[in-house]
C-alpha cells in the first residue's frame, strides 16, 4: 500500500474507533438530543460525517456510494432526497434524523470498508490526479481526501463532545 494510503487509512480508522465509541450505549432519544435548540446532535452528526465520507469517496472513485449500492437509504427511511449528506440542511431538518446506535456504527463500518478498499488500489502517483476543476488551483485525489478526513475528523470530536453532555445530564 502506498504511503499516503496508509496515513490516509490510519486516519479514517480514527473517525471510525471515534464514531462506535460516541454511539456504543446511546438510544434514539439521547442520539437526537440537541444541547440547544440549533446545535447538532450526536445522530446527525455521525449520519453527516458517514455521508460525506461516503458521497466524497465514491465520487473520486468512480463507483457507487453505500448509501444507495447497499440499501442503507432504505433502512434509515429520512424524508430527504437520496443525494443528501446534511450540507446546508435547516435546523429542523437536522432535528428529522431519528437512528439507532446499530444502524449509525453499521453505516459507518460499511463506508469504513469501502474507503479503506479504494486506499489499498491507489499508488503514491495516483494523489496527483486532478479531481476537481472547480476550484483554482484544481483539486487533486490528495488534496480532496484529506479534505475528507478533515471533515470527518471534527464532525466524529462535534459528536462525541455532545456525548459527554449526555452522560454528564445521566
């Protein structure tokens, strides 16, 4: 495997350790709990993470996102379109995702496979593959992975700081 790969790797399986931990023990109520009426709660947290993780890695990948090629849109049952991933979503849409700890860490886990399954095909040359034109200068393959990984980084610490004001209120 590749360098980076294996850095990349090692990253994404922090987000995940993070993630089983935020959700192990937590039910639907204490997932949805808001610590204000706007802030983000640890279920919707972890279902953005997963989705940006997912919708980003599948992108540059060129194949399917788990959400739809493994049916988790039909277990979660959300009133949002397919393609949503929690970008720019109101506060009371953020307040509609209702999961339970199992079907979250199963989310995760799934595109926690995937990720590392698309990491282990990529050689050192590949992170120079321009991704994304839209921006100046072009995104790369690297470039856009470590956005990713940033991304799911502070959303997975946004998570579990909510979980330690739900086990501070019991």
């Amino acid at each position: 495997m590749a360098m980076a790969s294996e850095l990349l790797a090692d990253g994404f399986d922090r987000v995940r350790d993070t993630v089983q931990q935020v959700v192990d023990g937590l039910d639907e109520d204490q997932l949805a709990f808001r610590p204000d009426p706007d802030a983000n709660p640890v279920g919707w947290l972890v279902w953005h993470l997963t989705r940006v993780q997912d919708d980003h890695v599948a992108d540059v990948a060129g194949g399917q996102q788990i959400w739809t090629s493994a049916g988790w849109v039909e277990r979660f049952r959300l009133p949002f379109g397919v393609g949503a991933i929690g970008y720019g979503q109101s506060s009371a849409e953020v307040g509609q995702v209702r999961a339970t700890a199992e079907m979250l860490a199963g989310y995760q886990d799934a595109v926690h496979r995937s990720t590392l399954g698309y990491l282990a095909t990529l050689s050192d040359q590949d992170y120079h593959r321009v991704v994304d034109t839209r921006w100046d200068p072009p995104v790369t393959l690297a470039v856009r992975l470590v956005s990713v990984l940033n991304d799911t980084t502070q959303h997975a610490g946004q998570a579990a700081y909510v979980r330690g004001l739900i086990d501070r209120r019991g």
